[in-house]
C-alpha cells in the first residue's frame, strides 16, 4: 500500500492510499469515511498528487509501465504518460514503476527497469531517462534542486539534471 497526505486550505486533510486491490482511496480524516478515487488495471505500486491550475490529480504508478493521471474530483483517466515524442528522448520504462514524485512541472518515475524517467507533466511526453543503477531503482525524490535515486543495490545517486548523468555515488 502507498499513502499520500492530501492538504487542503479552509478543509482536513485527506489520506490517499493506493492498493493491491488495484483501487485510489481518499479518507476523510474528520469522518472517516472513504471514496474510490479511480481503480486502476493492475495494484498500486506508488503514486503523487499534484495541482495544475487548480485541478487536482492523482499520478499512479502499477505494474503496467506507464504512469497514469486522474482527476481526483471525477476519477476520469486524463493521460497515460507516453514514452517517445518529438523533441523527447528515448522510451518509457518496460518494468513496474516503484516510486514517483512531482517537481518543477514534471513528473520523475523510479522502475524495476534500473532507470529513472523524466516527463513533461502537462503533455505526459518523455523528456529524459536518467540510467546509472544496476538494480531496480526504489525511490525518487528532490532536495534543493538536486535530484537523488535509492536502488535495491544500496546506492544512492545524485544527478545532473541537464546533462543526464550522476554526480555523486552513494554507496
């Protein structure tokens, strides 16, 4: 199970959980109560939420290699993340999505695959893949700009964004 925590001003918060039973929760933290978000083809290995333009969405990542956006208001499917596209670098991940997160308007997905990709969040096109594990890569996430990778080969890779590549190795 994956769980986020959903901030929303003037409201509770809502926790959102993902499942192996392959549905998106929201609870209401002051009731209790749950509602299906989306249910998703295969179980739900990570996901994040984000707003663009006031619209919040949820990113799901399952079995299945490409990313899914929903509408968290209306749980309608708003894009599969592709993987090549003009102007784009390369293909999408061909293994299960471990770990995601937004920043800076794009979405960075972490695979079994050992890659980490970059996607344009508004077109869900394939912007860069970042290859340096050998191992499934488990975690993505962001400190002051930095990009920073955890793989199940007990290493941690920070990265140059613009040029693709790791700067430091954590091992």
């Amino acid at each position: 199970m994956v769980l986020k925590v959903l901030e929303r001003p003037g409201k509770p918060p809502l926790l959102v959980t993902g499942s192996k039973d392959t549905t998106v929760r929201s609870w209401d933290l002051s009731t209790g109560e749950s509602r299906v978000v989306c249910t998703c083809s295969t179980k739900v290995l990570s996901m994040d939420i984000t707003t663009i333009e006031g619209i919040t969405y949820v990113i799901v990542g399952c079995r299945d290699p490409k990313p899914l956006m929903y509408n968290f208001d209306t749980g309608k499917l708003v894009r599969a993340f592709s993987g090549t596209s003009a102007g784009g670098s390369g293909e999408g991940h061909y293994d299960a999505i471990w770990d995601m997160c937004v920043e800076e308007g794009f979405l960075y997905t972490a695979s079994k695959d050992t890659n980490v990709k970059q996607w344009n969040i508004h077109n869900g096109h394939l912007v860069a893949s970042f290859e340096g594990h050998q191992d499934s890569v488990r975690s993505v996430g962001f400190w002051e700009g930095i990009m920073y990778t955890a793989s199940c080969e007990n290493k941690i890779l920070n990265w140059n964004l613009e040029e693709g590549h790791p700067i430091y190795n954590y091992a």
